[in-house]
C-alpha cells in the first residue's frame, strides 16, 4: 500500500471543516462511510495513481479489471477529493434520507461500477470511429462520475424550475449538460467521457431499465430494502421524514433546512463555480497540478511514464 508524502493537504483539511460545520450526527451513514472510504484511500492509496487509474488499455486490453473497483475511490490530489466529497456530502443529504439506507447504497455501488463500464465503451468507441488509438490509452479516476449520476437522479425529482449553473441559469432537466460542457470549458484536462458516463447512468436508472433491473435483482437476493417508495413520506413543502433507518441503531438528527450558515448562501453549482474559479487562479503560478475536478491522465503523461519504467528495467 502506498501511504502519500507527509505534507499539509489544504482541501483534506477544509474538507474536514465542511463535515465539522455539519456534523457527524447529522450525515447519513452510507454517505459519511463512502467519504471516509475516499479519504482513507486517498491517505493510503492501495495502489500508485497510474495503477489504477481507468482506461480501456489497461482495463479491456490487458484485463486489469480491479481498476473498475479501484478507480472511482481514488483522487489526484487534496483538491479533487474536496470537490467531489463536498458534492456527495450534500446529494447525500438529500438523497439518502429519501430513498433510505440500503437502497442508496445500493445505488452507489451499482453507479460506481457502471459509470466505469460506460466510460471504457465511450472511449473504446471513440477511439474506433476516428481511428484515435490515444483514446484508449486516457486514463481517468475520481468520484465525479458517480456524482452526475447521482445528480441526474436528484434532479429527476425536481422536474421543474430552473437553476444557477455557474452563472447561468437553465432548466433543470438541462442542468447536467451545461455543467458537464462548462466543466470541461473551464477545466479542459477533467475527464469529458467520464461525466459523459456518470450522466448515461443516471438517465438509464431514471428513465431506462436500469432501476428495473436493479429492482429485480434486490428481489432475488432477497436484499430487505423496502423499496424507496416506502421509505419516505412528504408534505406541501417537499420531503419532511422517512419512516425506517436500517443501519442507525441512533438516528442522525434531523438536518437543518437553512444551509445558510455554512454556505453564505450558495447553491452546489454556485460552490462549485467559486471554488473552480479560484482553483484555477491559484494554479497560475503552478502548471503542473491536477485539474481541481475530476482527473484524467493524458496519453503523452502515460507514454512517459512507460519509457521511464523500460529504462529504470534496463
């Protein structure tokens, strides 16, 4: 297991802020053990990035399919792990306590997966079609994914209105589109395919078979989720409870409808436009650092990293 060098790792620590502002009573428990899965491995990564970063070469070719288990719970840096967790701790919030426990984690494994199978089809694809060997050699990791999934499917239960996506201000059912091409405008070097991938998912779940599908599986493994249907119940003013907590022996406590005090106001979008905004002032100076959102490695940073190898064997 690779430990990374010791150092202060600003967004780990702000990171850690944002769950203290919360608080622990207050996070549901699969979305507080999925983050801090994250950040373990990030802290004790269980491989060196480009060994489990997710491309088609080294995940169809050369068959290291562990890399689809690995490459979404690993990040490049500090500062890619902040945004993606700050993203699930608040889908989290939202949508955990409405499709219950078991079910939601049960969505995040399936997602986690599946957005990985996706992305190595997109880029197989491409690849193919404009006869681009290089496509196949990308490699990607990170949660992002996972997390335009989840949005998609946050959304889907909130059809109408719009909201503010770094300034603009779209349709919701638009919203994953926009920030997935204002994503990649403002950070070119994040992983388009895999966003891509994260956003089929989730349609697939909302509007194709995949809740279906998962639906009969839980069925026949006889998983006791009670379905998300019976899990929660609302009132005029949107979701207000739900009725069963399978792995709380303590319920958490109810989470305060005013974010206000920890978010001066924003909205995830909002948060996310600032923080890419200042990311990407901060890396004038520093050309070599990851992407802040999302991380996808180029073929020539792959190709190097071969020779190197080849020569330290000779």
């Amino acid at each position: 297991m690779q430990r990374r060098s010791r150092g202060i790792h600003q967004g780990l620590l702000l990171l850690f802020f944002q769950i203290m502002q919360v608080g622990f009573t207050n996070i549901p428990p699969v979305t507080l053990a999925c983050m801090a899965l994250n950040i373990w491995l990030f802290l004790n990564p269980a491989k060196p990035i480009y060994g489990l970063c997710l491309s088609v070469e080294s995940c169809y070719e050369k068959k290291d399919w562990e890399r689809l288990l690995l490459s979404p719970f690993h990040h490049a840096d500090d500062w890619h792990l902040y945004f993606n967790m700050v993203s699930l701790l608040w889908k989290g919030l939202i949508l955990e306590k409405r499709l219950g426990n078991i079910w939601f984690a049960y969505i995040i494994a399936v997602f986690s997966l599946l957005t990985g199978v996706i992305y190595l089809a997109i880029e197989y694809t491409i690849s193919e079609l404009l006869d681009q060997p290089d496509y196949k050699i990308y490699c990607a990791v990170g949660f992002s994914g996972v997390l335009f999934a989840l949005k998609v499917l946050n959304n889907s239960y909130n059809p109408g209105g719009h909201t503010n996506v770094m300034g603009i201000y779209v349709p919701i059912k638009y919203a994953c589109w926009v920030e997935l091409v204002m994503i990649h405008i403002l950070s070119p070097k994040t992983s388009f395919a895999g966003h891509l991938a994260g956003i089929l998912v989730g349609l697939l779940y909302t509007l194709g078979p995949l809740k279906t599908i998962m639906e009969a599986c839980a069925g026949i493994f006889s998983f006791n989720t009670h379905y998300p249907r019976q899990q929660h119940y609302f009132d005029n003013s949107g979701y207000s409870g739900y009725q069963e907590n399978f792995f709380n022996q303590q319920p958490y406590q109810e989470i305060p409808r005013n974010y206000d005090i920890y978010t001066a106001g924003l909205t995830e979008e909002e948060q996310l436009q600032r923080a890419l905004h200042d990311s990407i002032r901060d890396r004038v100076d520093v050309h070599s650092s990851p992407p802040p959102y999302g991380f996808n490695i180029s073929p020539e940073d792959e190709m190097r990293r071969q020779r190197l190898r080849r020569f330290d064997h000779h």
